[in-house]
C-alpha cells in the first residue's frame, strides 16, 4: 500500500518538484532521483517503528491478558 502511494506521489509531482528543487538547492535531476528515495524510505522506517511496532506489542499484550 505505502509502496503505491509512493509510486504515485513521485510520479504526480515528479516535475514540479524536481524543477523547484534543482533550481533552490542547485541539485542535478539525478541527486534529487537520491534524495528523494532516501526520503521514502526513511518514511517507510519511521512508520514501521512509530506504527507498527507498537500495535504488534499491543497485540501480544491483549493475546497474553485473555
């Protein structure tokens, strides 16, 4: 699912944001193909420890209580 919106994120607003950014941060369509997917993953290792995480812990905690 976060794999899709990703996808389609990127894919919408591929050229206005390359445009604005390599013209901001004087970055190469290349360096921002990099910093963009770094960026993603990075949401994707924040949502898994922030979200999923703790609703596993959740789980074992309400499985071990009944």
């Amino acid at each position: 699912m976060l794999y899709v919106l990703s996808l389609i994120i990127t894919l919408e607003f591929w050229h206005t944001w390359a445009s604005l950014v390599k013209n901001f941060f004087m970055v190469g369509e290349t360096e921002f193909g990099y910093i963009l997917l770094l960026f993603f993953v990075l949401i994707k290792v924040v949502l898994v420890f922030l979200v999923l995480v703790p609703a596993i812990a959740l789980q074992w905690m309400i499985k071990k209580k009944s």
